[in-house]
C-alpha cells in the first residue's frame, strides 16, 4: 500500500471511503479507484492521521467507513476474470489514461491513480458484474487496486482522439532522393532562366 499516492488521489477528489469487503480485509476509494489497504485496520480517524490532515482538510474532505457487498474487492483473482494488456495511452483532459482491450471492448482507466505500480510488476484483469466492468489492477500475484473505467461519454471521446490519430505515420524522405531531387529543381530553374534570356547554353 502505497499511503502517499493514495493520500494524494483522495485529497483531490475530497473523498476517503474505508470499505469493509465481504471477502476480509478493507479498502480505500476517491469514489473511481479502490486501493487494498495491507498491514492495518483503518478508522476515519486513523485516515486523518495517516493523511496529516489539518482541522480545514478534514471540514473538507468526506471521511467514512461502510461495509461493501460487492464481491470484486478481493486481493485474489475473482472468479472469472478476464485478463486483459495495455493497448496504448491517450492524454485526454490533461491526464494520462491506458487503453485495455476487454470482451466489451476498450475500456480506459487513468494512470495517475496507478503509477505508483511498476510496470514490470503490474497486469490487469476485468472483473465482470451484471455486466458492468471493474478493472483490477495487480502488483505481482495479487491485487493491489480497482478502477471503474471511464463513463460512456468520455470513453467515446477518447475513441474520436484516437480516430484522429489513425492517419498514417509522416515518412522522411531518402536523403539521397531529396538531394538529387534539389539538383534536379535546380537545373530546371537555371534552364527557364536561359530560356528567358534568349541564351543557349552550349
């Protein structure tokens, strides 16, 4: 558990959610992404003051503890899951998001809320529900996040910025060509310029 990051996901959204899983053990949401809470039981007072947050940070933020009955908050693989890759990332809204391909279809999740994740320990998994997808985001064997993707509207948009970009690739010239082709321009103009003056050129 990563408390710094998800100190800084929570704060931004004004939102700490301590979720007591049917599976064992808790969670904590901004209200998009789920971190595992690992080494403790938190309280919201234990959030406070894991958080450092002053007497006007706590009046600002919502800070609750409820119990989840949602299956899908459990640290190991839930049953049925898809595993999924990364096909890409787009910057939309000046955030990063990663584009994963699922049986649904692209679904795109941000970055941000997961950077903290190594790439080289991190792999993903949809988690279905009443058809409805949650991405599971692991750290080796088990899982260390949950992020709901990106609503219908804003994922519709990130497919327009990624038709945008499916014109083909811009090809340099040979250098070699662009060289003789300079040559060839140029001996074309001095030819013009005789012509205009009436000289020939022996």
């Amino acid at each position: 558990m990563n408390i710094n990051a998800i100190k800084r996901n929570c704060k931004a959204a004004s939102r700490a959610v301590i979720l007591d899983s049917v599976a064992g053990g808790q969670w904590i949401t901004n209200g998009t992404t789920a971190w595992l809470v690992e080494g403790l039981r938190l309280t919201v007072e234990a959030v406070e003051a894991l958080f450092n947050l002053t007497n006007k940070q706590k009046n600002d933020m919502a800070i609750v503890e409820k119990p989840t009955s949602d299956p899908r908050f459990c640290q190991t693989p839930y049953e049925g899951e898809e595993d999924t890759e990364e096909a890409g990332a787009v910057v939309y809204l000046d955030a990063i998001y990663i584009g994963l391909k699922s049986s649904g279809g692209m679904l795109f999740i941000p970055y941000e809320p997961i950077r903290h994740i190594k790439d080289k320990y991190r792999h993903y998994a949809v988690r279905w529900r009443d058809g409805r997808p949650m991405v599971a985001v692991y750290e080796d064997m088990f899982c260390a996040a949950l992020v709901m993707p990106l609503d219908n509207r804003s994922s519709g948009e990130m497919r327009d910025i990624a038709r945008r970009l499916s014109a083909p690739p811009y090809e340099w010239p040979d250098p070699e060509q662009d060289a003789a082709d300079a040559e060839a321009a140029a001996e074309a103009m001095l030819r013009g310029m005789d012509e205009e003056s009436g000289e020939v050129q022996e």
